[in-house]
C-alpha cells in the first residue's frame, strides 16, 4: 500500500491555486478601461485592442508590468488608462490600473 504524503511535490505546488497567476492576479486593467475596443484571449494580450493600441495591446500593459498613466511613443494619441464606471446598489466605483476599487464620492 503506498504511504500517503501530505508534501506537495514542486509540480503539485506550481499548480495549486495561490500560486496561480490566473487566480491570484486581477484580470487585466484594460478590461476595465474605457478604451477597449475588443477583448482577446483570456490568458494572453493576443487579439486585446483599444484606441491606444488598435493594433494590438503591449504585452506590458496587458500584464500590469507597464503603468500606462501616460501616452506611450508607439500608441496612437493621447489615450491613457480611464476606468469605466461600475454603478452598483451602494454606489459608483472605478478601478484602479493596479486592480483596486475605489467607490466614488458623491
């Protein structure tokens, strides 16, 4: 009978949900952004398009590794990350570059 192991082998440890970036990052900023043009891949910056970026989101921004509070050379104008507006039951909300709610004051 095979001993039971309570370890985690490194394979079993890399794949467990906390140290899965899929689950413990926030989804991408643009999702959140006004400038959104088109949503890609789920877990990749692939067919991800905005006013900036028509042509393709920059993988760094995408992932949260570039802030884009400011126009970038290779963008298109002068478009920066906006949140949309989240109206729910308790109020209007925004969300940060960096994935945080923020409820607006009325």
């Amino acid at each position: 009978m095979a001993k039971n192991n309570d370890k985690e082998t490194p394979e079993q440890k890399h794949m467990s949900a906390k140290n899965d970036w899929r689950f413990v990052n926030p989804e991408p900023p643009c999702q959140k952004c006004v400038h959104l043009i088109s949503i890609g891949e789920q877990y990749s910056s692939t067919r991800w398009t905005c006013k900036a970026f028509p042509e393709g989101i920059l993988y760094g921004i995408w992932a949260r590794h570039t802030r884009h509070d400011k126009p970038i050379p290779s963008q298109v104008g002068n478009y920066v990350y906006k949140s949309k507006i989240a109206h729910l039951d308790d109020g209007d909300y925004v969300c940060t570059f960096e994935g945080e709610w923020l409820k607006l004051k009325k």
